[in-house]
C-alpha cells in the first residue's frame, strides 16, 4: 500500500474546475486526441482509456483529470497526475488542452492546482516530460519553478525532462 495520501479529486480554481472523468466525457476526449494529428480514436477506444485511467487512480492515489472552465463549464482538456515515464513516488505531472483554448493561462492555472494536490499527498519531487519543440508547454513548466534535468531520444524526437521538488 502507499505511503502517500490520495490526491484530492477535485480541485477548484479562480476560472477552472478539475474533478473525476465521466463517460459524457468521451467525444470531447476524442476530439482533444485528434488535435495530435494522428486520427481520431473511436468514443468507444476512449471510453476504454477512462476506465483504465479510473482503475489506475483507484490503485495508485493519483489522477489525470478532466479540465472545465468555470463559467463556461465546458471540457477543454486534461491535467493530472500519471506515472509515465517515471514512478508513483515521483509521478509525472501532464496537461494538454484544446487549441482553441491556448494562451489564456488555463494550463498554468489548472497544473498550479495539482502541484497543491501533490504537496498536499506528501510527496517530494515532481518529474515532467515535454517534447522540446513544445515551447509553450516548457514556459508552463518554468513558471510552476519546474528546472531541466536531462534529454532523451524517443521515436518521437528529443524529449526534455523537468523536474520539481516539493515542499
């Protein structure tokens, strides 16, 4: 069993609500999937991604949750916490939004809540991986104080390793 709290579920800020997936959430899942450019998965291949997301939640303490805007209350991405490429000790923290929503903050805004979550589960380091021709994604990184640790090489080109200590 762990030794580390549950990450809260639930996370409000000024302009977002993070909270569990739904099964409602599947097209709009979709749909942020097809912004990688590599097709669109089936409503059913994601239903199927959420409900491993939710299993792994329940065994490991954290989670990758669904991004809504306040006022708006519509879906406009994800953020979390995941395993990945590194540990349930130090778990990687991901985000990734809807294009149309870029630039306003939100990914800032919903990854500064989650690194609460994560003080908040006791742990002590933070990992994060980008692909380095993500620029904005790495100023996010940055301004939550996350430094760089290494490079790799994957399929998909260099990947940059950040890496945050907690308080």
């Amino acid at each position: 069993m762990s030794t580390y709290e549950t990450m809260p579920f639930h996370l409000e800020t000024e302009r977002l609500i993070l909270r569990p997936w739904a099964e409602s959430d599947a097209a709009e899942f979709c749909a942020l999937l097809a912004e990688r450019g590599n097709g669109t998965p089936t409503v059913e291949h994601t239903r199927t991604g959420i409900a491993k997301q939710l299993a792994a939640t329940a065994t490991t303490g954290i989670a990758l949750l669904p991004v809504q805007r306040r006022d708006e209350g519509d879906f406009i991405g994800y953020c979390g916490l995941v395993i990945g490429r590194s540990t349930v000790e130090e778990p990687e923290i991901a985000y990734e939004l809807f294009q149309r929503v870029h630039g306003r903050g939100y990914a800032t805004e919903a990854a500064g809540a989650v690194l609460d979550a994560a003080v908040a589960t006791g742990r002590r380091r933070l990992w994060s991986t980008v692909g380095a021709w993500n620029t904005p994604s790495i100023r996010v990184l940055e301004k939550l104080g996350f430094g760089r640790d290494h490079v790799s090489t994957e399929d998909s080109g260099e990947v940059v390793w950040f890496t945050r200590s907690l308080p």
